[in-house]
C-alpha cells in the first residue's frame, strides 16, 4: 500500500472500497474510497482517516511516507465513522497527536463515538500554522451533519472538502481528469441527492463562503480529487442546490396486472405530445436511489399505484417515504393508479405529493380494472392540456 503524492509534501493516504454496493440505504455500484490526507510540514498533519475497517490500508499507506509517529495533528472534518472510525487507532500509531475538529459539535460528537481523547477544538475564523503551511477552518454545518467542516491551505491553494463535491467512485486514479467524466459526474449527481438534497440552503451558504476563495484542488473525502474540473462540479452544485430544474419527466410507478403500467405508458406519451423528456421507472426493476438521482433535476413527476389492502403497494410506499425525507423542492406532480373495487392508493399519492410540497398539476387519475383504449387516449390529452 503506497501514498501517492498530489502535490509536493501533501499525499493521499485513503482507502479504496472495492465491494461497497450500499451506503446510507442507496446504491453504491461503482464502490467508493475513503480519502485521508498525509501533510508533511513542522507539523506533520493527517487530514481524517478512513472507515475502520481500513484502518490497516491508511496506517500502511502513511508508513510509506513516514513513522506514524511523527503525526502531531489528526483533522476530523466529520464524526462519520467512514471518516473517523480509524482515530482511535491511528492514535496507538501516533501517541503525540492531536485531535483537530469543530466545536461543539465536532468535540461532542467524537467523545460520543470514542471518549475522551486528546480534541482542540476550532471554530469558524480559526487557523492553524503548522510550519510553511497554514490551515484555516470552515464549518459547513449540516453538510451533512452538524459538525461538518472543511479546511483550506491557502499556500498551496487546497481545498479539503470531506463530503462535500464527493462522490462514492472506486478507483486506483486519483484524479478527475483520470476517471470517465461521465461516470463522475453522474456519481456526484447521484451522492448529493441521496446524501445532500436535503440540505439545498445550507450548500447555497457553504458556496457562497468558499467562492472566495483560491482553490486549485479540491481533495473530496469520497472518490477522486478534483483539479480539471472544480468550475464545471462547483456550477452543479451550485445548481442542484439551487433547485434549478429542467424541463424534464420521471415517471414512478408498480402495477400488478399491467393496468397501472398502461397508464403509465400514456402519460409518457401525454409528455411526449409536448417534447417533454421522460424517464420511466417500473420500481420492481429500478431502485429508488437511482430514480431520486434523476428527480434530483427534472421538473415533473409522476407517481402510480395500484390499491391492494386499501393502501398503495408497499414499493411506492417506501419510495415516497424515501423522497420526502430528501425534501425535494419545486416540483410539479400529479399521482394515478388502477384499482379493482376501492382504490385508496391513488389518494394516499397525492396526499404525499400535497405533503412534500408539490404543485399538483392534474386531479388523481383513477382507472377502474383494465383501463380502456380511449381512457388510456384521455390520460394524455389531460396532460396535454397541462403542460
């Protein structure tokens, strides 16, 4: 396990997630990394550490660099245990380093995960010389978590921005401009609306506060660090975070006797009537981590189900209990359905989507058995008429 350097003095010494497929109940196909960084100055400085799981693979990695003893600071930029899980033990490698994170939050939350340890606690406006180099604090609270911070080197034009920018990508190449760009930029899609949509304001704060700054890398604390592309991923989250939307259509749905699906199938075609793109999205096939990513940016969405026990399947259930806690924003919707005899499912839908805000842009449509060729024909002249 070698460091690899990605400036002079400054390396990675993280850890690569080869067979991680879940994280925080999404999906994660392409794995991740857990990214720490080895500082040598006076002060030698390691920038978190990894899952502690990996903790072999970080020590390994920094004893090709250095005696881990030489480590006088551990920055903990968040109390996740992907970020900190390996302190404890770095610290048995390191017995004279100290524990850099935020207060309070930061302090509080490591002590509650691993007790009374060597912390000095900074806040915003805190900086920290530790020889040539300068490290200066920038809590991002609710980033994801409330002692969320990152920290900048002004020397060396640095930004270390732990979750945020990152993405969950396996790779043996560290940087941007290394790894398929559309594969990147589609993870970092897909991990800030299953990790980070729901706090769109607090990202628009952190933004603003580090659009002044030099940054020449950015060393994510997931997946590759970023030095070609910092413009284009700094635009997108500025858009996502934004709620900025595109004229687009994703359409939700589970069927038991294809009715529902068929009612799915003309509303594509009601928002293909306008040249309105749509995603289709039976969720027996598709998982709910992949349909919140294109939520993330369109506009439109539609959501069916069929009544069984008086409720909505029990698929569309988890997914809308899934989505509201992402707290999608400014979005225009509308919910549909078949039934056999009650058809309860369609009002529960709407009920969700009037909950999370939505604009309902048609009355929930309600088909009963097997819906007819000129119902399914009425279906997108409605929608026509909407759009």
């Amino acid at each position: 396990m070698q460091a690899i350097e990605i400036q002079q003095g400054i390396y990675w010494v993280g850890a690569i997630d080869w067979s991680m497929r879940s994280f925080h109940g999404y999906q994660t196909g392409r794995g991740s990394t857990y990214n720490a960084y080895l500082i040598l100055d006076d002060k030698i400085t390691l920038i978190d550490t990894v899952k502690e799981t990996f903790a072999s693979e970080l020590l390994a990695r920094v004893k090709s660099v250095i005696d881990p003893a030489q480590i006088d600071y551990i920055v903990s930029s968040h109390v996740e245990p992907d970020h900190s899980g390996a302190i404890p033990f770095m610290l048995s490698q390191c017995p004279k380093a100290k524990i850099i994170t935020s207060l309070p939050n930061g302090e509080k939350g490591l002590k509650s995960h691993y007790g009374d340890l060597p912390y000095q606690g900074v806040k915003a406006g805190d900086s920290l010389s530790i020889g040539q180099r300068t490290l200066q604090f920038v809590p991002t609270p609710m980033l994801h978590w409330p002692d969320s911070m990152v920290t900048y080197c002004p020397e060396e034009k640095i930004l270390f921005s732990n979750d945020a920018f990152g993405e969950h990508l396996a790779s043996n190449q560290r940087f941007d401009d290394e790894v398929d760009k559309a594969a990147l930029l589609y993870e970092c899609q897909k991990y800030y609306a299953n990790i980070l949509m729901l706090y769109g304001r607090q990202a628009q704060t952190a933004l603003k506060t580090l659009g002044g700054l030099d940054i020449k890398l950015i060393a994510t604390g997931h997946g590759v660090i970023w030095r070609s592309y910092i413009q284009e991923i700094m635009n997108y989250y500025q858009k996502w975070s934004a709620n900025s939307c595109e004229e687009r259509a994703v359409i939700v749905f589970d069927s038991m006797w294809h009715s529902t699906e068929k009612m799915a199938r003309a509303i594509a075609e009601g928002f293909a009537q306008k040249n309105i793109p749509v995603s289709f999205y039976d969720i027996k096939e598709n998982h709910l981590s992949d349909i919140v990513t294109d939520i993330l940016t369109a506009k439109y969405l539609a959501v069916g189900s069929p009544t069984i026990n008086n409720q909505m399947m029990p698929t569309i259930a988890s997914f809308l209990c899934y989505l509201k806690g992402l707290a999608p924003k400014d979005k225009k919707a509308f919910a549909f359905g078949s039934y056999g005899w009650g058809g309860q499912s369609i009002g529960l839908i709407e009920e969700e989507l009037k909950a999370m805000g939505f604009t309902l842009i048609l009355d929930k449509i309600r088909m009963m058995n097997i819906p007819s060729p000129a119902q399914l024909a009425e279906i997108s002249r409605q929608l026509e008429k909407v759009l």
